[in-house]
C-alpha cells in the first residue's frame, strides 16, 4: 500500500476517518459496477463463438492456402503422410498384420453377437478404419466393430424385429441405425455439441462396460455349451459334450497366452493371434474329425468378396423410423463414449491431445458411409487398440494395413471358415471380457467418492437385471441427480478468522479459526440461490442463528450475536425467490434485533440485488469483503 | 499481528525466512484438516434429525403434558381457542358470513368447472373449511374449492372417464383423486418434504396461473354464450341471445363493485357480496320471466341436506388406479403451492410465520376426510383468502362460520336456486379469474431474470396450447435445465488484486483490479467440478492461458505466464473426473513451462484430492488464500 499519508503523522481518529472513506470507496465498487452481459448478449455471443468454429462457414477469406488447411484441418492424414517415412511403415505394418489377425475373429464373433451373418463383421473391420484414417486424430485407436456396441444393437433392434424370423428386414433396420448414429455423431462434432458424451460419467462408464460384459458373458456361455434353441419359451436343449469341449478348451489356451503375455512384453503378439491360431486350429480340427456330423455346430457359409452397396437398404419411411432414430443415438454415444475414451488414454499415455469434436465428425462419416456398403456400427475397441499400442504402431495407417488384409481375407479365405465351429467364437468373444470389468478401478470410485460409485453400481445393476437402456438412463439419472442434490440442498458452513492472516475459513475445516463474539460470519455452499433452495437455505440459516444465539447465551450471557455477515462469494447467480428469502431473512433478524450485512457479491449477483433494490432495503450493508464488513461495524 | 520478534531487530532475510516458515505452517493446515462427514454418516444424521421431527416418534418422555403439547401442535386451534374473545368472534363472524356470500356461487360455479353437480361444491365448502380450523396454522386462509384445481381435476379425470356419459363413473374416480391427493399432501407434511412444492418456482406459478385462467375464461365463454353442445365433434351451436344478456350484464355489474370496492376500501363488501346479489337477482328474472321456457339455460335440481358418505365409492381397485393415484400426486402439489403461497403472502403482512409442513399435514387431513364426506378437492382460494382479509378476520373461526353458513343454505334454499341461470355462473367464474393474471409480477421477473421469465411463459404457452401437465412439465423442466445448465457450463474469470486492500476480484466486475505480470489467477463459476464440466472446464481453462499468453506476448515480449493460481474457493466438491482434469491441466502446463498452483480448496475438496494423491502430483502447491500462493512464488 504506497499511500502518500504513511509519511505524515496522523492521529488515530485521523486514521480511523481515513480508513472509513477508503471502505466506503470500496462500498461504492462493489456497488457501481459495470452491467454484466445480458442472455441475448450471451446466447449472441456464443453464436458468433459457433460460426467461428465451424468449419465451412469462416470461408470469407478463401484462397489456395486456405484451402488447403481446411482440408488438412478436415483430413489430418494429409499432415502427417507428407512426414511419412519407411522406418514409420515398417512398424504400422506389423501393428496392422497383428490387428488383423485379432480382428478377423473378433468381427466375425461380434456379427453374431449383433445378431448378423458373420460377413457383415468383416465388412465392418473394412470400410470405417479407412474413413478413420483419412479423418481421425487418434494414431493408435483400432476401429471395427465391438462387443458392447453388437450387444446394444441386438438388443434394441429385436424388439422391432425378429433376426431369426426376418433376417433380411432386421439386417435393414440396423443399417439404418447404423445411418442415424453417424448423422449424430457427425452432428455433434460439426455442432460442438461434445459435452453430451461428458453426460456419461466415468464411473457409469466403468459400471456400465462391466454389466455389459456379464451379459455378453452369459450370453456367449449357451454358444460355447452349443445350446441353440435356447429360449424362455422352449426348455428343449441341445446339449453337446464336442461343442463345450472344444470351446472350453480353445478359451483356456487363448487365456494362458494372455497370463503369458502379461508376464513376458516381448511376447504381447502371442495373445493377440491366438484368436487366430485358435480358428484355424479349431476348423482344422472339425474338418479331419468330421465333427459337424457328430453335433458340433460350425458357421457354414460366409459370403466372400467386397463389401456390397447397401444404399437401397436404409429404410426413412415406415413405422419404426421414429424408434431407429433414438436407437442410433443411444448407441452414437455409447460408441463416442467409449473411442474417445480409449483414444485419449492412449493419447495421453504419448504426450498428444485428441481433439473431441475432430474425432466425432470422422467417426460419424465412418459410419454414415458405413451404412451404406453393409457394415454396421464400428467404433474404437478397447482390446485391440491395446494390441495396436503394444505392437508398436506409428500412425493411423495400421488401421489401413488391417483393413486391407481383411478385405484380402474376404475376397479369398471366407470358403476356408465353412468348418468353423460355432464354440470357438463364443470362446473368442468371452476371453475379450475380462478387459472390459475394471474392479481396480470401482474400488478407487468407491474411495473417492461414494455417489460417483452409486451411479457405477446403479449402470452395473441396470444392464446385468434389466436392459441396456435402464442401465444407462440409471446412471444418468444418479449421476444427475447427485448435481441437483447439491444445488438443491446446500450446507452452511461457520467462519472464523484464521490466525495471522486476513482469511476467513470454515471453523469445522480449520479448528484454528476463531470465531468474534457478537458476530456469526455464515457462508453458502452453493452456486445458485434459487426457487429449489431459497426457502431452504432462509430455514437453515435462521435455525443455525438460533442455535448459536441460544449457545452464546449459555456460554456468556453478555454478547449474544448482534451482526449476522452473509458471505456470498460462492453464488454466481440469484432469481427472484432467491431474493425474496434473502429479505424475508433481513426483516427476520430486524424483528430479533440483529443485522444482515452481504460480504463479496457476484457481478451477476450484485447486478440482480441492485435491479431488485434490494441494497437500499438492507441499510446498504453490502461489502467487499468479509473484512471490510467487520471494519464497518469497528469490530 | 502481535509477533514477539517485532521489538527485535532483523535483517530482511530473517524476517522473509520467517514468513516462510508461516506460509508454509498455514498450507499445513490446508492439508491436515480433520475428516469431513462422510456420506454414511450424513445419511445417519439427516435420519436421526428426521426422526426428532416427525411428530409421534419421540414420545419416550410421555407424560399428560408431553401428551397435551403434543395435542396442541397437531391441534393448534387448542392454542388460540382458550384466549378467544367476543370481539374477535364478532369479527370473525362478519368475515365468515362476507366469506360465505361469496363462497356459495363461487362453489356452484366450480362444481360446474368441475364437470360435477352443483351440490358437490357446496359440500366441499362444509368439511374441509372445519376440518382446516382444527389442524391449520394460517389466520386468513379461506378453505374450499378453487378454480385451478377444479379445471386440473375435470380436464384429467376425464380422459378416463365421460363426465356427460357416465357422471357416476365419473364422480367415483374423482372422489378417489380426492383421497389420493389428501394422502400425499399429509404424507409430505410428515415425512417434512415439503421442499417438493419449492419445485414450483414462483415465476412459474405466475405463468401457470395466467394461463389456467385463460383456459377457464374461454370454456366458461361456451357458458356465457349458452352454447351448451359445444364439442370437436359438432358445430351444431345453439346460441342463445338472452344467456348472453344475462350473463354479460350481471358481469359487468361484478367488475363496477370490484372497481368501486378497489376505489373506496370502506366498500370491500359490495365485489365480495356482489355475485350472491347477481345470483339473487338473475334468479328471480328467470322464475319471474319464465325465461328458461326461451331457451335460458338453468341449473334446476340441487341435492339439498348434509354430505352424504361416500366411503363406499372410492375405488381403489380397477384399471385405472395407478393413473388416478398420478393425478391425485400433480393435484396435491398445485393445491399445496397455491394455499401455501397465499397463506404465506398474508401471514408476512400479519407478521407471523407459517409451518409449511403443518400446513401440508392439515390441508392432506381435510382432503382425506372431504374424500369420505362427498367433497373434491378443496384448497385456499386466493380471492377468498383476501376478501377473508379485508373483512378483518381475527382466527380460523371465519372459516367456521363460512362452513355452517354454507350447510344451512345446503339445509334450506338450494330448492330456490332451481331458477338460476348457468349463465351467472359463467360470468361469476369469468369475475374471479383477472385476479389469477398477474402481469405486474411478470414483468418484475422479466426485469430480474430472463430465464426465470421463460419458466414462466413456458408454464403460461404449455398450458394455454397444450395441458396442463405439459404446461407444469414445461416450467419444471425450465426451471431445472437452468440448474444443470449453470452446473455443466460453469464460466471461468481472471481475478486481479484490488488496490490498497488484500482481496482478489474479477478484473471485469472490477475493472481497477490489478493483474500481476507473469501471473495468471483464474477462478471458477462453479460449485462442482465433476463428469458433466470436467472436460469443459478443462479447455477453457486452457484456451484462456493460451490467449493470454499470446496477449502478453504481443504486448512484453519478456513476461510471459509462468503460474497459474486457481482459486477453487468456490467448489463445494470434485469427483475422480474432476481430479483427473485438473491433473491434466497441470501436466499440460507443466509442458509448456507453467505451473499449477491451487487456492483455497475447500473441505470436502482438499479431502477427495488427498485421496486421490493429487497434492504431490503438483508438486504440493496447495494453498490457503490466494495471496499466499503469490507469497510463496515471492511475488
């Protein structure tokens, strides 16, 4: 503080006059100032914020540069192929290979899992991982199709049709899925609108993935027992010992590769092509022993060569367009959920940022041009990134080696898997589970923060007893409902002047604060002081008063509390009930002989108070600081 | 600061090595603070303070006077009854027979409403005014039917069942919502959750009210009109000129009392006696004119004597009981919101406070015992409630008065309302409805708060355009969306120390705050950090540090920003997606040559981030106030 009096030498009273003209200026700034943005200028300004970030719409200043890094900026691939070098590809093809190898398994287990014909599984590991590539940010994410997202579509589809009765309608419908998921997610990263995937917290995902995983788990277990006409309407089971044994025995060795590769990460290409080893084994197997006519179920036929146009397919018009679009967009966010959170852990683990809204518009092209050449919706898997990352890929073009080796599989080894059995791909499936429950990660929730584990659990009960949908809208519902529990049922907190400082801190978290006889400093433990907890908030304060009036008059029956100080530093906004319960609170203490003062109002705040003249209605007793108030009433 | 070292003398070093040892003693106390409450433990004590507060649960030091004060707080017309004086009966005795004037055609007319015969409404104007008198706290409030409720009832019921088809049918189900809404109204009384009618917001009370009145205004213009077969189906529309007259006259004889009533506060008894007057008058024209024999529509039979029981006709089993108990629910909450409001707004002229809970329990008692005795729904009436005022009501007892007036009139003169036109009912209704329009108010909320407003015209429009569930929905939905729109979409703001004092503020709010080159503190808008905003939070923060920096690069090319003091003063708690933003945030820093520092966590805070581990992630810059943190990086 350089005043100009420090070097003159002034009476107390002096002083004392002084110091009550600079906390009077100091009422004044808390007073005068200037309007905060309006609603319409906010919504206004983030309206120019959007133009402004959209791309395609700021091409005023157009010209051939322009251009160009707004085509790099649409298809980052262009940034890094002019970098790309031969060591670079070395890596990317030996990631690729091994993706592969995982990934022709896996896709042809999801397809039945969704419900498909087994092709539509590899289709799917064809057509988006090249989209990707061209747009996506992410250098190590492995796209295609994944357990939870197969799961989800068959479940919700089948309501609307039945895949046993009607392959072929119900092979439309989720194409047509497939098409609005795209559109939406495509939507959101055009729009900006990424924070909906933050509506899914992490906790809920983390339940959510493990029930998944349970249904899929116990699902997939009448595959490998070979129980096909399994139904709540028949109990005719077909059991045969070849069906378990083989499966059993192919998840057992797929699951040793894992323990091995685990123990030894020189060895981390030994679980990824057991999937593999184990196909080819297992049809081998069938093949010589002629088991298919022992009762050991096998894929038969899988249709061979490109992916087919599936543009005539997609169905806008009909009486389940309404039901498909809301399918598409609970599994649009599923997917996003899950890729962009399997990206950013990887991109964070290499030092680089994903850019969210980048990632949404490449996946929701993915799957729009998806939709039309057969494939269903693919996304970012959380194994095979995994095995990605270990094998050591460069960039995005692992995914393309992996694309085009099994687009060379479809044209040539699709007549190779007629003798696959049904079990192996059940065992397939089944050993991808375990990844996706994260005990570790439930018990640090439940360490940090209790409600955050409520809703884990809540997505976790939701999916494994009801259906994905409850699930989903459980954790969602806790999630939320945590939020406006704390904005509806705000604490106060008593302060105390922490020793040698000029803070004021809650007397419960710092035991060292002391309190001032007469006065009771209260703060509100809440952003909003609105309809939801105005009256509340009034009845809360008042009983605290009374408490600790009543425990100021048994202690010391001279200084009952004459001076209640409001502390509102923590509110950023107030409505009209919120400032009716804080005058019903003044003329309350008034009646009692107390004084309200407010200490520290928010610009919004203030602003609001002031329009309501409800500054004049409190003696003016509006302060800068909890400090400033207790100066001005020469405590 | 009263240190023993000031009278020795020191060399700058010491007293700086001194200040040291203190900041780093007070951010001690930022990491050592005692356990907060866990959840369990919150839990157990809102259940212990339940307890206390549910009456008949703590009855351990039951003795005769234990029993009695128990007796008087459920009874509270036992308190004021023993001081009851002639002079305040002779008050009372005024105001309840002013009260029953206008409750007699008032209640003919919202039986109508109601789409039951006219005796229900009288009826309903006999228990629940006597039962209220026993239980309820309020002085003023005038018990009986309502306009609001009686459209709500008649416009849900009868989409289960045709008023016109099937009136027994009909009478049965709303005798049931009668029951049901008494039942959750004294079920909120006792469980104290009475903070579900705070879900109203007043704004959309405002909005809602306006437009049931309007609603209310065009059907009873059908009545005005005589166009008594006025359905979608037909237009076959019998208008009749004389209805017309009668109504449009005798209406306009009520609005010139009310006007001259408003003019000369003396003359508050000419708008309330007014409509019995009207129905006197208009009833004699028509017994006198014979005009019912042209076409002037009458109300003829009315079922005179006491309420008869109907116990018998609640219908707790059949299909429709799930969607009846649903109504009984919205109607408890309107008819609870709307006594409560007027109760209160006259109790704070009266200068004395209302126990919202015992309110709740009295208002559910009445209705409950209303549903057993041929009663609908009855609630405090605005309009009576202020003529009850004005007519200088002393207690409850007018309420008593009104009730034996009512059952006298029910005993004696409804054979001689045979003759009254339903004309005159249209037109009283019509008379009460301007009161439940309050654009005063409306343009106060639009002044103060723009969102609030459009709670208010969203329950306005849905209600006018739509139903009225969708117009409640609307407002709630509002409402709420502000809440969560605040919490997921927090602002951040860039603080600077204000001059001669040791506070920080936001450099916008004021604008003679001080930045520190080099410094950049930051402070967020919200009181959560959590799933929803952790991501947002995040890039915000980021962009921001990234403008700046350019900012102050453009203008001194040597301060850049090499700390970044948040201050999360504001956060009332954090879950693991908010750690792990802000341990993102710092390792972004941390890359570019910045540091984190924190200010000010609060309690629950600074407990989740040492569980977390996060303290020693950045370094332990943890900080009591922002003005230590600066001390610390000796600024």
């Amino acid at each position: 503080m350089a005043s100009p009096l420090n070097n003159t030498t002034t009476s107390d009273q002096e002083m004392a006059d002084l110091e009550r003209h600079d906390y009077v200026e100091r009422v004044q700034w808390v007073l005068n100032t200037p309007k905060p943005p309006g609603l319409s200028q906010e919504l206004i300004g983030t309206a120019v914020s959007w133009r402004n970030k959209v791309p395609f719409l700021n091409m005023q200043s157009g010209l051939k540069h322009e251009l160009f890094s707004m085509l790099k900026a649409t298809f980052p691939i262009l940034s890094w192929c002019q970098n790309y070098n031969p060591n670079q590809f070395k890596h990317d093809l030996l990631a690729g290979l091994t993706l592969a190898s995982l990934c022709i398994p896996q896709s042809i287990g999801y397809a039945t899992l969704a419900k498909l014909d087994p092709q539509y599984g590899l289709y799917t590991s064809v057509v988006p991982p090249l989209i990707y590539t061209l747009m996506g940010t992410s250098r190590e994410i492995a796209i295609g199709p994944v357990a939870v997202i197969s799961l989800l579509l068959s479940s919700m589809v089948q309501k609307l049709e039945d895949p046993m009765a009607n392959p072929i309608a119900y092979h439309k419908l989720v194409l047509t899925v497939t098409f609005f998921a795209g559109t939406f997610q495509a939507a959101f990263g055009l729009f900006r609108s990424g924070f909906l995937i933050d509506f899914l917290s992490h906790a809920a995902i983390v339940g959510f993935m493990a029930g998944a995983a349970i249904v899929i788990g116990l699902q997939q277990l009448k595959g490998l027992l070979g129980i096909t006409h399994f139904t709540n309407k028949t109990d005719v089971v077909s059991w045969n010992p070849y069906n378990f044994l083989l499966g059993c025995s192919f998840l057992i060795f797929i699951l040793i590769t894992r323990f091995l590769g685990r123990k030894n990460k020189k060895l981390f290409w030994l679980p990824a092509i057991a999937p593999l080893v184990s196909v080819v084994l297992a049809t081998l197997i069938v093949f010589l022993t002629k088991a298919d006519k022992h009762g050991v179920d096998i894929v038969k036929h899988i249709k061979g060569g490109l992916n087919p146009s599936s543009v005539d397919q997609l169905q806008f018009n009909g009486p389940h367009v309404g039901e498909l679009a809301k399918i598409g967009l609970i599994v649009a966010i599923i997917a996003l959920t899950e890729a962009i959170a399997v990206g950013r852990s990887f991109a964070a683990i290499k030092g680089y940022h994903l850019d969210g809204n980048k990632e949404m518009v490449a996946m929701g092209f993915m799957n729009i041009i998806g939709s039309f050449t057969s494939c269903y919706v693919a996304t970012g898997s959380f194994s095979r990134t995994a095995v990605n990352f270990s094998a050591g890929c460069e960039t995005a073009m692992s995914n393309i080696v992996m694309a085009v080796t099994v687009f060379i599989s479809l044209e040539l080894l699709t007549k190779l898997l007629y003798y696959t059995p049904v079990a192996i791909l059940a065992s397939i499936i089944l050993s991808a589970l375990p990844g996706l429950i994260d005990v570790n990660e439930a018990c640090n929730i439940w360490k940090v923060d209790k409600l955050d584990f409520l809703a884990c659990i809540g997505a976790f009960l939701g999916v494994l007893f009801a259906t994905v949908e409850i699930g989903l809208l459980m954790a969602v519902t806790i999630s939320f409902a945590k939020i406006i529990v704390v904005s509806i049922r705000p604490g106060t907190e008593t302060l105390g002047k922490l020793p040698e400082t000029d803070a004021f801190g809650d007397v419960n978290q710092y035991p060292m604060a002391v309190k001032t006889p007469g006065v009771l400093i209260m703060r509100l433990k809440s952003a909003l002081l609105c309809f939801a907890n105005a009256n509340f908030v009034r009845e809360r304060i008042m009983k605290w008063v009374i408490e600790e009036e009543k425990d100021s008059k048994l202690r010391n029956a001279e200084k009952t509390i004459q001076i209640v100080i409001l502390d509102i530093s923590n509110l950023m906004d107030i409505d009209t009930s919120g400032i009716a319960s804080l005058e019903e609170l003044h003329k309350n203490f008034d009646s009692n002989g107390m004084k309200l003062a407010i200490a520290n109002p928010r610009w919004q705040v203030i602003h609001k108070l002031k329009l309501a003249n409800f500054v004049p209605k409190i003696g003016g007793r509006v302060f800068l600081s909890i400090g400033e108030a207790m100066a001005s009433f020469s405590i």
